[in-house]
C-alpha cells in the first residue's frame, strides 16, 4: 500500500490549505484514515480520523479549524486546514489501518511540510 501526501506548503497565518492523500488502492478497504504531524522535537500527534463509516476524530487544537473529508472513487483522503496559527507548523503524514491476517497494520505517507509564517 502506498499513500502519496500532497498539498502542503507556506502560508501566512490565518490562510488555509488542503492537504490530498492519495491511496494506491481502494479506501474501502481501510478501516480508518487520517492524519498525524509532527513538529520539530515533538512527538507525532493526531490530527484527524475519518472511520471507514465515516466517524471522525479530530484533534482539540484544530477543531473549528481543520476538517477531514474523503471521496472513495479517488481513494483520497483530504485536510482542509484553515485559520493557520505558527503552532500548526509540522510536518503532515497521512495514514491508514488495514485489517491484516496477524492483526491492523498501519501505513504512513511521506509526509509533507505545512509551515505557517508572518
């Protein structure tokens, strides 16, 4: 399974930007999708989830702010961020859960710069 991550980039506080992931193969398959980040000398954290039936989960720091969305015939997963703050500043990894024959495997993105500027 490959995730190819997209979208981010520079932009000045209070902008938006969408991140795209896009999966090698149907996201009907996953059982979850979402996004994580992680900024320098901090820990990856959750961003958003979105459940395969559609359930999400969205960090307290971005609620209001980001939303997760996804459309099955492109099996992409999107990040609409808006309301930017320095603090959002990370780099953005998608991810994905499978079932898999030993339990949920887990695949990440590459990730992509989101940095937040004046």
């Amino acid at each position: 399974v490959q995730l190819q991550a997209s979208g981010g980039g520079l932009v000045e506080v209070g902008g938006s930007l969408r991140l795209s992931c896009a999966a090698s193969r149907s996201i009907f398959s996953f059982n979850e999708m979402g996004w994580y980040r992680q900024a320098p000398g901090n820990k990856r954290e959750l961003v958003a989830t979105i459940g395969s039936g559609g359930s999400i989960n969205i960090a307290d720091s971005v609620r209001g702010r980001f939303t997760i969305s996804k459309d099955n015939a492109k099996n992409t997963v999107y990040l609409q961020m808006s309301s930017l703050k320095f603090e959002d500043t990370a780099v953005y990894y998608c991810n994905a859960l499978a079932s898999g024959s030993t339990g949920i495997n887990a695949y990440w993105g590459q990730g992509t710069q989101v940095t937040v500027s004046s």
